[in-house]
C-alpha cells in the first residue's frame, strides 16, 4: 500500500481490524475494510512512518584502535 491516497494510509483514519470497520475520525464514517485500501478523499494526510522503537543504548566497549590485526596466522594456513 506504502505511500497510496486512500483510507488506509490517512492519518484521520483508524484502520480496519479483520472484520472490523476501520473509522475516519475526521468525517465520523466507518470505513468497510474492503473498501478502505480504494476510498480516499480531498482531507487525505499521510501517515507517519511507522518507525521501530529504539530501547536503551547498551553500553558497548570501544574496540581498541591501537592494536595490529593478526593475518600471519591466516596466511600461514
């Protein structure tokens, strides 16, 4: 669906769960979950993104950036 005016990507509008009608919020009409990927109208907003959740950074240690890397040993081999 991605970016595509219509219901289903409007920010005014509660999307449809399984059989459920979805809702507009800004003309107060249930939207049939059929036809709420093709119904858009001239007040369709896009969405935000949907972005993941970020958790609490962990702390890492930093790599040490004064050590030589060891390819004798892989050469060798």
């Amino acid at each position: 669906m991605g970016n595509r005016s219509s219901c289903r990507s409007c920010r005014h509008c509660t999307p449809p769960a399984g059989a459920e009608a979805g809702w507009c919020q800004l003309r107060r009409l249930p939207i049939h979950p059929e036809l709420a990927s093709e119904l858009w109208c001239h007040h369709w907003t896009p969405r935000p993104p949907r972005l993941p959740q970020l958790g609490e950074p962990q702390r890492q240690e930093p790599a040490p950036r004064d050590r030589q890397l060891a390819l004798t040993d892989l050469l060798e081999s």
